[in-house]
C-alpha cells in the first residue's frame, strides 16, 4: 500500500504542479466566460441598417400601416414591371407585392418579394409574422369579431398528478420537466469526465511506454499497483481541477456581471416588459427552484458519486489497458479505443429515452448493464426508482469494476513492455490468460 500510495502521490503531485495544469485550470474559465460573452454578442448583434422596401399592397392589409424600426415602407399602385424598374433605380432592397384577398375563408395567402437579392431570415420572419398579424386583423373586421372575444377562447391547460392515496407525495407538471434537465446534465456530465480522464490517462501510459521510463518505475513495483496508482491519481488531477472550476467560475461570472452592470440591465428590461409576462416569468422560475428544493437529493447525490467513481474506474483501468497495448504510433488507439468508446456514446442515446420513459424495458435493463450503468442509473434514480433496481445495479456495477481492473492489470503487466507492433484483440485475450 506505501507503493501504492507512492505512484498516486507522483501522479498527482506531477500533474498539479505543470505548467499545462495550471494554465489550463486558470485559463479555461476565462475561455468559457468569453466564448459565452461572445456567442451572446453574436446572437443578439442587430444591423441598425434599416431596409428600403417597395411595396405594392392590392389587399390592404399594410396601408396605412406605422413604420417599423428594421424597414422603410413606399407605397405605389403602379403596374409590376415599372415597380420592378422603380426598385433598381431607387436603390430599394425589394417589391413586396400583396395580391388581393378573394375570401376570408383562404387557408393560404402567397406574398411575392422580387429582389436580386433575397431577405436575411430576421427580416422574413419579421415581415411574415407582421403581414399575418394584420391578415387575421382583416379576417376579424369582416367576420365582425373583437379581439377580446377571440382572448375568451383562449384557455390553458395543465395536467397535474395526484396521489392516489392520502398523504402520497404531489407533484406538479414541473416535475417531469426539471427531472429531465437534471438527469440530461448529469447524463452528460459523466459522459464528459469519462472521455476526457479517460483518454488522459490513456495517452499517459503509453508515452511512458514509448519513453522507456515505465521500465525503471516497474522494476522497484508492481505492474498491477502502477496502473492502479495512475488511475487514481489522474483521477485526483481531475476532480481537482473540477472543483477549482466550480469554485472559479461563479465568481468570475459573478464578478463580470457586476462590472458590466448586468443587474441594471435586466431589472431595466424587465420594467420594459408587460407585467403579466413579468409575473409569469418569475412564477417560472419559482416552480423550477420549488422542484429542484424537493427533489431527493439524500439519494440523487449518493447515487451518482457512487456510479460516477465505479463507471471512472471501469473505464479509466480500460483506457489504460489499451494504453498499455499501443505502439509508437498514437494513431493505432483509434482502432483499439472503438470497442469501449461505443457503450459511453450508446449510453447518452439511450439516455434520451430515458428520460422520456425512465421505467421503461429499454430503462431498466440499459441501467443494470454495467457498461451502461454509470450514465443510465443516475437519471433513473431522479424519478424515484425502485431501491432494489438501484442495489442490483450497483452490485452488477462493482463485481464488473472489480473483474475488469483485474483484467486490466493482466493486459497491462505485459503490454507495459511489449515492444515494435501495436496489439491486436487477439494479442490482448492471449495476455488476459497469461500467467
């Protein structure tokens, strides 16, 4: 065990103390604050270029009609081709042409825009949803309806489950919503930290290998406590630095949003807005915070520590298996590294339709597969899963993660040291069964 703890401190201590860790641990979550400043920028960047149309209106529907901010509207009721003329000579982005309406009873209404240039997807949008809007107007005045009437037929409709029995627990029709979202990041999240530490590992071992230091470490220690000592202290490197992380990140973001002002803005938007979209909006998040406050965590967060430390292990004492049998060529790891990227990649499909019906067959079995486990159980768990589901996943998991870190060290005590071709599947079997 001194060994042993010797290799993860070496592991550990090594990495931490890089340069690359420390860089990548400080530098990323600048990177994500200002990919996400960015993308904010370029989702929300506006041209305040307005646009110049031409518009030839037989239906009535825009005259007289306010101008709007994004476009500049002229009305003419010349013919088509001397309109069409007009539009190249004027510098006009186009002739909106509105036909005129032959009954209210249309289901269909084509407006034709001629330009050599077609409308930026914002502006069709814009123009449709305006030309709609007065279209129904249209319709209204002639069936001799008021908005007010059409309002009353309006009527929202939610489903909320009830207990059958008295003093069951109630749930609302949030429920099924925010369990989803919080299934899907921890869905993914596991998924992430799998590949991620996953490969590191992988990559570490074998240039070790490629370097020849893995002989000298292995003549003062076991094979077997090497590999293990390696998962385990690249595992460390990596929570480490997720915690830095979660500990970093809010408060740079925190930070940001009070130099810029950011809480001014949003209470100024939100005094823009009508009061009712206002009151809905904070009942909105009301509900989502009241679902996630009820939600268990006592089982959700004990689930998934377990399954997130079996399903790293599994798959990091695999990686390192394969590590082991690659050659000096680092591209013969896709080849090897396919059989045991398939099950984490299926396992995120699968997690899909978990959420969608996590007490389905698809459900239960994807989660009691050991492969599949450790990103499948964790959502499962959200909705109050059957205990004896969750214990017999959990011990299908830890005999698996127990059979396989023993397979691994098999492959790995001799692929460490097999040297001038990369392992075949054939190659990997015939070491497993090597004494």
């Amino acid at each position: 065990m001194h060994k042993l703890w010797l290799i993860i401190k070496r592991e550990y201590l090594t990495r931490v103390k890089s340069r690359t860790f420390i860089l990548t641990t400080l530098l990323t979550p600048l990177g994500i604050i200002a990919f996400i400043a960015i993308m904010g920028w370029i989702l929300s960047y506006k041209s305040d270029d307005q646009v110049k149309i031409l518009v030839k209106d037989e239906a009535h529907l825009l005259q007289p009609a306010e101008q709007n901010t994004k476009f500049v509207l002229d009305f003419a009721n010349a013919p088509i081709e001397q309109l069409k003329k007009q539009v190249k000579a004027e510098g006009y982005k186009g002739l909106l042409y509105l036909p005129p309406i032959d009954s209210i009873g249309v289901s269909s209404y084509n407006v034709l825009f001629y330009s050599d240039k077609s409308l930026d997807l914002e502006s069709t949008y814009t123009l449709r949803s305006r030309i709609k809007s007065k279209l129904k107007e249209f319709k209204m005045k002639k069936m001799g309806l008021e908005a007010a009437q059409l309002k009353l037929l309006k009527t929202a409709v939610t489903i909320d489950p009830e207990p059958i029995e008295k003093g069951g627990e109630n749930r609302s029709s949030m429920t099924a919503v925010v369990a989803s979202a919080v299934g899907g990041v921890m869905g993914y999240f596991m998924f992430l930290i799998i590949i991620m530490y996953g490969t590191m590992i992988m990559r570490s071992v074998s240039e070790e290998k490629i370097n020849r230091i893995v002989e000298i470490i292995i003549s003062s220690v076991k094979p077997f406590y090497l590999m293990l000592g390696k998962i385990i202290g690249v595992g460390g490197v990596g929570f480490t630095q997720l915690a830095i992380w979660l500990l970093v990140i809010p408060l740079i973001m925190f930070g940001a949003n009070q130099f810029m002002g950011g809480s001014a803005e949003i209470t100024q938007m939100s005094g823009q807005l009508p009061p009712e979209v206002v009151s809905e909006g904070m009942d909105k998040i009301y509900q989502v915070l009241h679902e996630l406050a009820n939600m268990n965590w006592w089982v959700i967060i004990p689930v998934f520590l377990f399954f997130f430390i079996a399903g790293y292990l599994m798959y990091a004492s695999l990686f390192a298996a394969l590590g082991s049998a690659i050659g000096e060529d680092m591209n013969d790891a896709q080849s090897l590294t396919m059989p045991v990227m398939m099950p984490i990649i299926l396992a995120v499909y699968i997690m899909f339709s978990v959420i969608k019906e996590p007490d389905s067959p698809l459900a239960f079995w994807s989660s009691i597969f050991p492969l599949t486990s450790p990103i499948i159980m964790p959502v499962r768990a959200i909705y109050d899963t059957p205990w004896w589901q969750i214990l017999l996943s959990m011990a299908v998991l830890a005999i698996t993660v127990i059979g396989l870190v023993w397979l691994s060290g098999r492959i790995y005590r001799i692929g460490i040291l097999m040297y001038g071709k990369k392992a075949s599947y054939k190659d990997l079997v015939k070491w497993m069964r090597t004494k």
